[in-house]
C-alpha cells in the first residue's frame, strides 16, 4: 500500500496538469467563438517573446525555402511533363506515318502478287497444251509477253514449244528466255501430260 515515490509525483503531476489542459483547452475554445483566431494570435504572441521568437523566424525561413525550392521542383515537373507530351505527339505522328506507308506498300504488292500468280497460271496452262498449239498462240503474242510464259516453264517444254513456232519468230523469243525455273521432275510431268 505503500506508493513509491516516483509515483506520488506522477500523480501530483496528473492533478496539476489535467486542470491546466482543461482550462486552456475551455479557453481556445471560448476565444473561438468569440472570434479571435487563436492561431494567429499564438503566432504573434511568440514573436514577441525572446526566446520562441527566434525559433519561430527559423521555421518561417526554412518553410519558406522549402516552399520556393517545391515550386521550382513542380515547375521543373511541368516542363518535363511538356516535353515528354511532345516527344510522345511526334512519336505518334512517326507510327501514323509508318502505317500509312506500310498499308500503301502492301497493297501495291497485292496486285503484282496476283498479276504473277496469273502469269504463272497462264504458263502451266500453255505447259500442258499441245507444244504445236501453244507455239500457235505464242507466236500471235509480242515477243516479250511470249517470253515471259516460256521463262515459267521447264526447259523440255520450252523447247517443244519453239520447235512448232515460225523460225523468225522463235529466232526473236530465244535471247529472251532464261534458264529452267522448275525441277526436273516437274519436266517429265509435263512431258508425260502430252
């Protein structure tokens, strides 16, 4: 039952300080209401005491650089963030550019990719013929276009075929021609069709 020393001081403390913080906090509050802003008044109270007022214009100071190197950080922010929203405009009109130019690209390939596939359906067409009757339609061509089909075709069916056409003819399409585009086994297929 005995208190210890240590606690009969706390206690003391408790009865004077629990008093103190109720009044001051009755009196904050009354002068609310009255009207006074408590906060301000604090602040300038502290001013004019010695001790706290030099206190109190360090933290004005170092909150006032504070604040002037947080604006200069943000505005720094800003130009970057401006930067970057240009950086990413070109960049966009870049891929704009990339597409429009791929999609042009790809659709003048498509017509010479089914003009070949044609030509090339032509030529196995004239490969399968009778070599006297493909020589016919040939020679009634240009010799470009004549030379173009026979490139197409093997080098049997090729010589077939220039056998059966006119000489003046076959004499103008011969330093045209390539050599063999298709395996052997392709020929004698050919061949063997005939």
């Amino acid at each position: 039952m005995t208190d210890s020393i240590g606690l009969k001081i706390i206690k003391g403390v408790m009865v004077v300080m629990i008093p103190i913080l109720f009044i001051l906090t009755f009196a904050i509050l009354f002068l609310k209401i009255a009207g006074f802003d408590v906060k301000e008044e604090a602040h300038q109270l502290m001013k004019h005491l010695p001790l706290l007022s030099h206190t109190a214009e360090k933290k004005e100071a170092s909150s006032s650089a504070t604040n002037a190197a947080l604006k200069s950080q943000v505005q720094q922010l800003q130009k970057d963030l401006e930067a970057k929203n240009q950086q990413i405009a070109s960049l966009t009109g870049q891929i704009k550019d990339l597409e429009t130019k791929d999609n042009a690209a790809s659709t003048e390939q498509t017509p010479n990719q089914e003009t070949q596939a044609k030509s090339e359906t032509i030529a196995q067409v004239y490969q399968s013929m009778d070599p006297a009757k493909a020589a016919a339609i040939l020679s009634a061509m240009k010799t470009s276009e004549a030379a173009k089909y026979l490139n197409m075709m093997n080098n049997l069916t090729k010589a077939k075929i220039l056998e059966q056409m006119p000489a003046d003819q076959a004499a103008k399409v011969t330093p045209l021609l390539n050599g063999s585009t298709q395996k052997a086994g392709s020929a004698n297929g050919g061949a063997s069709g005939n």
